[in-house]
C-alpha cells in the first residue's frame, strides 16, 4: 500500500508539472509595448545626433573648413586687435551666411520630405526619387561653396599681420604646429626667400 501511495504521488507530480509546463507554452509571449519601442529608437536617433554634435565640437578636423572661421575671429577680436570697421563686417558676413543656412536648411528638409513620401509608395518612381536628391544635394553644395567664399572674404576684412596671428593662434588650439613655412600659400611662394 505505501508503494502505491508513493506511486500514485509521483504520478501526480509528473502529471501536475506536465500540465504546468503545457499551461506556460501555450501562453503568448508578451510583445515590447508600441509606446516603448517608439520611445527607443526616438532616444537612439537622438543619441546619434548627440554623438555627431561632440564629433563635431570635440572631434579631430579633418579639414580648416569645418571650423567656425568667422565666430573664432570674431571671438579673438581684442587679440587680432580688430577695428569697430572690421567687427561689423565680419559680423555682417557671418549673419549673412547664417541667414542662407537656415534657409537652404530648411528647403533640404522639405525635399528630404518629399524623398521620404515617393519612397513610401508602392511602386517608386526612381525618376522622381534621383531628381529630389539631386536637387538637395545641389543646395548642399551650394552651401558649401557660399561658406567657403564667407570665409574667404572675411580673411580679406583682416590685414596680413592680423592673419598671420589668426592662423598662428588657431594652430596653436588644435595642437599642429604653426603653418608658417609648412604650406605656403601661393603669395609667400611668388615672394623671394630671404
């Protein structure tokens, strides 16, 4: 009789966890909720922003022209020992220029939208798709060129010697060496070595 007690119960044991397991593959596994998965790729893509934004400020410069050439004179401008003249329009310059950014930003992102809707079709229309980005990456350019030439005449508002401090100072920041002698620009190279 104890045998069969003995048995009996594990044959009841065996029975109850067997339906206990049933019971836990038949339940549905619980899915992540919208609202959370939303929220992490909203807090990835801001993460990247983030990331791209201390490259940019923190990071290595692979060329002068991802600098703010202009605030940094502006910023040195007791240094440079800048003229009221020379402030304003360096100021103007750099105004102007943030002016057409802001704008040709803008008109990016529109397009960038524009791109986005074509792709969401069901049958893409490539023509329409290569067209809008070309057409923003013809403004991008278009922006760069206009930086460079913001540059360009905002180094020509400053006298030689105030250049010469500029890029000595600036060089000095990133850690390089002075850039006299190194690169001649093709002004010191006309000019006869003493």
């Amino acid at each position: 009789m104890r045998k069969f007690l003995i048995v009996l119960s594990l044959a009841g044991a065996v029975a109850w966890s067997a339906t206990a397991v049933g019971a836990e593959a038949e339940r549905p596994k619980s899915t992540v909720p919208e609202e959370l998965t939303e929220g992490w790729e909203r807090f990835q893509k801001a993460l990247q922003d983030w990331g791209g934004r201390l490259r940019e400020r923190f990071g290595t410069r692979d060329s002068r022209e991802d600098r703010p050439t202009i605030t940094l004179i502006l910023s040195y401008k007791d240094y440079l020992s800048l003229s009221a003249e020379q402030v304003k329009k360096l100021e103007q310059l750099r105004d102007n220029f943030q002016r057409q950014s802001i704008r040709n930003d803008a008109d990016v992102r529109i397009i960038e939208l524009d791109i986005a809707m074509l792709l969401d079709s069901s049958t893409v229309d490539i023509v329409k798709v290569e067209a809008k980005i070309r057409e923003a990456e013809k403004l991008r350019a278009e922006l760069r060129i206009a930086r460079v030439r913001a540059i360009e005449q905002a180094k020509a508002v400053l006298t030689s010697e105030q250049r010469k401090k500029f890029l000595e100072m600036v060089d000095s920041r990133s850690g390089r060496p002075a850039r006299t002698g190194q690169n001649p620009s093709a002004t010191e190279k006309e000019q006869p070595s003493p």
